[in-house]
C-alpha cells in the first residue's frame, strides 16, 4: 500500500482487478455499507478470514 487515502461517497463505484491491497472504512458518524460482487461468483460456503498473515482471504 502506497499510504494513498480517497473519500468514497454515494453513488460511488471503487473496482478492484488485480487482487490489490486495500482496505475500506466508514466514517466518524455513520457506517460503511458496501455491495461486493465477485465474478467469478462465490460458490456460497466461503468465509471471509479477517487474520490472514497476507491481508483478509477466503
């Protein structure tokens, strides 16, 4: 991670294509939520792993 930070707001779209690092959070007065999408799909019975020594998996 290069240390660069940028606002996402409503109606915002952040893509991800090469499996780089990030992370995303909400801001001081209200939560983050998100739609994620996956393609190719999910098979359903992954779980995402937050301690991973690489960053989160599934």
């Amino acid at each position: 991670m290069q240390g660069n930070a940028y606002p996402i707001r409503p109606g915002d779209v952040y893509v991800l294509d090469q499996h780089d690092r990030h992370y995303l959070r909400g801001g001081k007065e209200q939560d983050l939520i998100l739609v994620s999408v996956f393609n190719p799909p999910l098979r359903g019975d992954e779980r995402h792993n937050l301690n991973d020594s690489s960053g989160s998996a599934y």
